[in-house]
C-alpha cells in the first residue's frame, strides 16, 4: 500500500535514569548529629560539676602555668606587679551575681563576719574521729610529687623566711620554748583529730615568737577555690586555737600565702586573696575568744615566701600562720 503524503516520524520518549547522587549527606548528617550529642554533653558536665572539680581539672591540663601576655583581666596567669606584705586594709568588692545581688557567702564575711563565721561553722557536724585515710584526688598533679625520692622533693629553705631559731637564747630557755611549742602541737592536733579533714598543724618556737602554721594537703584546702570563704572544720579548729592563745600573753601576727598558681579574677588576685584570708582567720581567732586588740598586724604575701620552693605548686605553700611574739603560759 503506498502512501503520497508527508512522512510520519515516531518518537519514542525514554526517561532518563534518575543521576545518583550517594550517602555523602549521610556521613555529613551522623557528622553534624555527633557533634551536637558532644556539645550538650560537655554543656551537661560543666553544669554539673563543682566549682573546685573544675580548678582540678585546670590544673591537670595546665601544669606548666604558662605565663598569659595579653590584658585580660580573668583567668590563670601570673601577676605583673605587686609588693611583698600588703596589707589588707581596702576589702574587694562583693562578686556579683546574675541578679545583680552580691556573692552570698563573701558579701555575708564582709559585712557581718563574726554572724557569717557561726553559720559556716554549723554547716558540716563534727564527726567524733579523723578516718585513717580518705580518697585521693586522681588529678592532683601533688601525687606524682609524693613519689619522687626526699631528695628531690623535700622542702627547701626559704631565703627570705624568718622561721630560724634564735642563736642568742641560752640552751635552758631554748628547751623551754621548744617544750611549750610541743606542747600546744599537741593540743592542736587534738583538735583538729576531732574533724574528718583538716589542715596540717605546725608548731615551733622562731626568733620572733611561737608560730603556728596551717597547711593545705592533697586531701584538704582550707578555703574554697579563688575563695575567702573558709571550710567548716577551719572555722572551728582556729576558733579553739583562739581559745588556747587567749590563756596567753602576747602580740599576734597573721599571715597569709598561697601557692605560685597565679589566680586573677574579678576581684581577687593572688596578693588580695592572701591578705584577705588571714584577715578571715582574725575574725575566727575572735570568735574564738582571743581579744581583738591582741592582733596587731594582719600581712598576706601571695606566693614570694613559698615553703616548698623546689614545687612552688604543691599544696603545702598554701598556708596560714599565726604568730605569737612573747609567748608565755
């Protein structure tokens, strides 16, 4: 059969097969997932950890404390300027909190610090006898310390400490004043055996007096971190180290150290917070029932007399001593 008119063209559409585009979107999507369940853990831990867990932690990842050259006026560096035994005369300014109200527990030592004193003493009971070993903080750097040989890590002399016996008291009375000092060790550590944890206790008669000596540990810190605001077990120790010093004659000196572990906050840095605590602990010895007028001097060096100047970070630099000129029974 033929056909006269124009030829008919069939065209035959084929879908093209759909491009493939693979799982890269998967892997980008399990990406971002992952780090969204990273951040809101890291957000949930600092949440719930304590203020001391985190200086804990600072220090276990920062143990070289590398010296902060910028301006910046928070964190962990070494201070520029200061001079040694400042007095603490001008107190800091209360820490503010997000509704714009003081810091509770330093704004209450400020302002009433005898009531504040009472209420901090309440806070924890006093157990009836000190464990024989409490655990151990797995990110103290000080642990490593403890394993090296005496030699090594044994306290140094300070060049600058006057903890020295007097060369001109005659052997009599240098074995008087040695008893007296063994003597209120002793009491001392009666005391604080009655607390769970407690400061180390040092005792010994210098060429300016009877100096008592409270010493941070591993284990125990006598102040809260960056802190002014004492532990319990400090508050009642020191106020039944009032009680003793009462029954005694003679001008009291107070000093306070720290550690070289530079803090700079937004109200303390490590001179204020120095001075500031012994200031503390004079209101403890108050409290005690040692009269106000009997202190006469109240110093805080910061770290420029450390105990342990071969770790100028171990625990024992953090220290406050009481200092008793003229001591007598």
């Amino acid at each position: 059969m033929s056909h006269n008119g124009p030829p008919i063209i069939v065209k035959k559409k084929v879908e093209a097969e759909e491009e493939h585009h693979g799982g890269v979107w998967k892997l980008a999507f399990a990406d971002f997932m992952t780090a969204m369940m990273a951040f809101f853990l890291v957000m949930w831990l600092i949440n719930s950890t304590s203020k001391e867990t985190k200086a804990v932690i600072v220090q276990y990842f920062n143990p070289l404390q590398l010296v902060d050259v910028t301006k910046a006026h928070k964190g962990l560096r070494d201070p520029a300027t200061g001079s040694e035994g400042k007095s603490a005369i001008n107190p800091p300014v209360p820490q503010k909190q997000g509704n714009g109200e003081p810091k509770d527990s330093e704004a209450a030592l400020q302002r009433d610090p005898l009531q504040a004193l009472d209420a901090i003493a309440q806070e924890e009971p006093r157990p009836n006898a000190r464990p024989a070993s409490a655990p151990r903080d797995p990110f103290d750097r000080s642990l490593k310390k403890e394993m090296r040989p005496a030699a090594e890590s044994g306290p140094a002399e300070d060049p600058l400490s006057h903890e020295k016996p007097n060369p001109k008291q005659s052997p009599a009375a240098a074995g008087e004043a040695a008893a007296m000092a063994s003597a209120l060790q002793t009491d001392i550590e009666k005391i604080a055996a009655q607390e769970a944890h407690a400061p180390k206790v040092e005792v010994k008669q210098t060429d300016e007096g009877l100096l008592i000596s409270l010493t941070d540990d591993a284990n125990f810190s006598m102040f809260d971190v960056g802190s002014i605001k004492p532990k319990p077990q400090l508050v009642r120790i020191i106020g039944e180290i009032g009680k003793i010093l009462a029954a005694r004659k003679g001008a009291v000196e107070l000093r306070g150290h720290t550690d070289a572990r530079s803090y700079m906050g937004k109200n303390y840095d490590n001179w204020r917070l120095s001075s500031d605590r012994a200031t503390v602990v004079n209101y403890m010895l108050v409290r005690g029932g040692l009269p106000a007028a009997r202190v006469e001097r109240i110093i805080g060096f910061a770290e420029r007399r450390p105990k342990n100047a071969k770790d100028p970070l171990s625990p024992v630099n953090r220290r406050i001593e009481i200092l008793l000129r003229g001591a007598e029974r």
